[in-house]
C-alpha cells in the first residue's frame, strides 16, 4: 500500500480543460483495501521503473496496474471489500479492468424513465425520514447526511448493490461538484456540500435567502409524505425547535437535499448519463479510478 501511494504521488492528473494537476487524496483514486501479489520484488521493479518521476501520468499508472492484473500475468490485484449482510452471498468482479460499457452494459442501456428518484418527507421517530436517493438497474444511491454523531455534517453519495447487502463506496465530494458543473449546461449551479452553509436553527431557517419553496415546487413530483411546500417548512421548523438533536440534524439534512436535487434535476431530468455519471463515481469506475476487484 505504501509503495504505491508513493508511486501515485507522483503522477499527473489531466482535467476536462487540458490542464496536468496533482492526483489529489489516494483514496479518491485508489479505493483499494487489500493488495494482492505475486513475485512482489518483480512487481515492484515493474511499476518503480515505469513512473520515475518524469511526469508521467494517472494513465499510464493505470495501464501499469492493468498490464500486471491482465490474464496473461495475473500478478497483482487490489481488492476493495465491503461488509456483507450474514445472510446474502458476495460477489466478486473487476472494476476498470475492461470499458466502462463492457463491464456495466446495463447501466449504460438505462433511459431516464427507468431511474426512479425519491426524496423521503414521511413522519418518523426521527421527526422526517432522511431518506433520499436514486434506483436504476440493481443499484441505488443513497444521497443522505453522513452520519457524524451529534453534530452537522455533509451529504454523502453512497451506492448500494442489491442482492449482497454490500454498499458500492460514496462518490468523492469534489467530483460531484465537477459532474454537476460539467452537466449544468450553461445552468448556474449553487449548491455547495458544506453543512456550514445552512441553516442549523429556525431563526437561521427563516433568514436564509435560498428560495426552498421553488426548489420544493420543482421537485414535487419526486417528494413523497408531505403534500405541499407549507406542510414541509412547517415539519422543518418543528424539527428545529426539537429537544432531540438528530431531528436538527435531520432538517438541516433535508434542506440540503431539496438544494442538491433542484440544481441536479433542473438541467439532468431527461438525461440518465449525469446520474449513471454519479454511480460510477461511487462505484470507482472509470479512467480517473484505479483497475481493482471489488468484493460486494
């Protein structure tokens, strides 16, 4: 793990304009958990003398990685591993090893009017359900608070994989942000993932100079549990005024995803690759992503 961070440290990342920056955090590129290798001197001699240090790129480390997981080698292989339910069955396939729409021909045949997109407003012990999320093919993404005990916290982007019980990864934060600029299509985007931006009290809700009635009357029709706008802020200012401080938490969350949805579906309603765009990014697929096996 160490050898190669190191490795990735020193490879250059091209952006959509041209530009060659930094990889960024290792995680991002690498959901890897587990190395395996075979002939680990040899391994290590391969991908120390191909990046050496000359501005090689987050390409070539890849097809480093792919050439050493190829059939023809089978020497090395990262397996990323998440928790499965005791009574499901794992799976196992490669991520990045093949095209995109090779390896998720499904997906990639997916029409906007086979993703359903839910934002949850039902009562619950926790004063409104936190629920919200996307469901195409197998998958779902789960767009929710990440769950930081007792205190405000970002939206995650989290997929989940029917059948096992495994979760898929969360999409790195930064690059949601650029998969909604990249999709705005001249729309200007205004969310921001930053809980800080929003309001944590009722008086801070009744300040707040963003237009939540708009964003709920454009999203209606993916609402479910509360009837109109009125019902909805009266349920938010409740859950303010709460004694119990996940109900806070709760609202705070609800107002980001009213804000996440407005700027996402406003310019992606009839355009299924923006959202099979953000499974991949959860699930780790494509160039800007490291060749791995993923155990689910």
């Amino acid at each position: 793990m160490t050898f190669i961070k190191k490795q990735a440290n020193n490879v250059k990342v091209k952006t959509v304009s041209g530009k060659f920056v930094d990889l960024g955090k290792y995680e991002t590129w690498n959901p890897t958990d587990i190395w395996a290798i075979k002939n680990k001197d040899q391994v290590m001699k391969l991908i120390d003398d191909a990046i050496d240090e000359k501005g090689q790129t987050l390409t070539e480390l890849n097809n480093v990685l792919l050439n050493l997981m190829s059939s023809s080698n089978r020497k090395l292989i990262g397996l990323s591993l998440k928790k499965i339910n005791q009574s499901e069955s794992a799976n196992f396939a490669y991520v990045n090893k093949s095209p995109k729409s090779v390896e998720f021909a499904t997906v990639e045949k997916i029409k906007m009017s086979e993703i359903d997109i839910v934002i949850k407003t039902e009562d619950s012990v926790d004063g409104m359900s936190q629920g919200a999320y996307i469901v195409f093919d197998k998958y779902r993404i789960n767009v929710i608070r990440t769950p930081v005990e007792g205190r405000f916290s970002n939206l995650k982007y989290e997929s989940k994989i029917d059948g096992s019980g495994g979760r898929g990864g969360a999409a790195p934060v930064k690059l949601v942000d650029d998969l909604l600029k990249d999709h705005s299509k001249g729309y200007r985007i205004t969310f921001v993932n930053k809980h800080q931006e929003y309001p944590q009290t009722a008086e801070e809700f009744y300040d707040d100079s963003r237009d939540y009635k708009s964003m709920y009357n454009s999203l209606q029709k993916y609402i479910t549990g509360t009837k109109s706008y009125d019902e909805f802020k009266s349920k938010i200012i409740t859950m303010f005024d709460s004694d119990r401080v996940k109900n806070r938490l709760v609202a705070q969350s609800k107002l980001m995803q009213l804000h996440f949805f407005s700027d996402a579906i406003v310019k992606n309603s009839n355009d299924p690759e923006f959202w099979t765009d953000l499974l991949y990014l959860s699930l780790k697929v494509g160039n800007r992503f490291a060749p791995h096996g993923k155990l689910a």
